[in-house]
C-alpha cells in the first residue's frame, strides 16, 4: 500500500535540506517566486540542475511561458524571505530587494548563491513536474545556508 502523504512529509522531512527560492516571469513580464527544497544538481557537463515545481503552484505556468527560472540559494538571515515565497500569490517581491539577471528572472539580494537557468527539459513526477535547467551563470557570495529539517529553519550548528 502507497505511503500516507503526511507521513511521507514526516519521513522526507529528515532528508536535511538548503532552502531556495525559485524566481521566474509570466509571459506578461509578472514576477514570480516560490520557496523550494525540492532542488538538485545534475551534470557537470553539459551543467544541469533540477528543480520540482506543485502542478497547483500560482507560479506553475510560468516555467513554461518565459522557459527561464533562477535559483536562488537563501542564507541563514533569510527566514523571512522563504516564508514570503512559501504564500502562494499576492505581490511577493514588494519591498524585497533584488535585480533582473541576464535571463530576466530576478537575482534576490543576499542570496548565498545564484543560478541563472533557460528551461532545458520538463518531465510529469506525479503531482510535481521535474524542471531540467541549463545552467548560464552562477555566481556565490560569502554567507552561512538557512536550513530546513523535520519541518523546521535552522541553521549550521543548531
Ligand atoms: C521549506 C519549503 C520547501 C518547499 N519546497 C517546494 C518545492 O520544492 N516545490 C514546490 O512546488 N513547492 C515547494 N514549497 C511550497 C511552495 O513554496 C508554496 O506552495 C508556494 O506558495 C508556491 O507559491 P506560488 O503558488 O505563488 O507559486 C516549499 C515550501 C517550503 C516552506
């Protein structure tokens, strides 16, 4: 019999994971970002990633419409920030600090790391579907990772 998808969420909640937010445009130019841990590396070459993205997600159409998204991987001081683009809808990025990349996706201010992604391949997972995103530009900058493990934010040393 298929797991329960509270105790699923229970049991994946200890696979200790960063926490992102995954920015992207409708192809009316909107902004839009969501909270994402369902993230991973890829290939190194041609440089892949993969991202998960809720079939129900406001922003669900976009990956499609502008078939550009950016990673962006939060730091320890971001709480805030991921629980803004945890709520589906509304205006998110009001007085969120942030700059347009090359794609066109916004780059959030304070990020630990960035990467600019041109959608490359899309596959059903279920109610999820898998974003397979080239990688064109990534840049780090010197910060500590905000955390989630068992439902929970924390940090390095928690
Ligand atoms: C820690 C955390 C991780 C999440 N990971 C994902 C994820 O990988 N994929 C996803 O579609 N939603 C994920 N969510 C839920 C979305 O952030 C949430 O549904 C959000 O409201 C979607 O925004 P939108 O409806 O405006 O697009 C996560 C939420 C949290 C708090």
């Amino acid at each position: 019999m298929p797991i329960e998808r509270n105790e699923l969420r229970r049991v994946m909640g200890h696979y200790a994971t960063g926490v992102t937010v995954i920015t992207t445009l409708s192809k009316e130019g909107k902004l839009h970002g969501l909270t994402a841990n369902a993230v991973s590396s890829l290939s190194l070459d041609p440089p892949l990633l993969l991202i998960c993205v809720d079939k129900k997600a406001e922003s669900y159409a976009c990956f499609e419409e502008s078939g550009v998204f950016t990673v962006n991987i939060l730091a320890d001081d971001q709480e805030d920030i991921s629980r803004r683009f945890a709520v589906s809808g509304g205006e998110k990025f009001e007085g969120v600090a942030y700059r347009r990349g090359a794609n066109g996706a916004p780059i959030l201010h304070g990020v630990l790391a960035h990467l600019e992604c041109k959608v490359h391949a899309a596959f059903d997972g279920g109610d999820h579907t898998i974003y397979i995103g080239l990688i064109e530009e990534a840049e780090t900058r010197e910060a500590k990772p905000l955390l989630f493990f068992r439902g929970g934010y924390r940090a390095i040393g928690d």
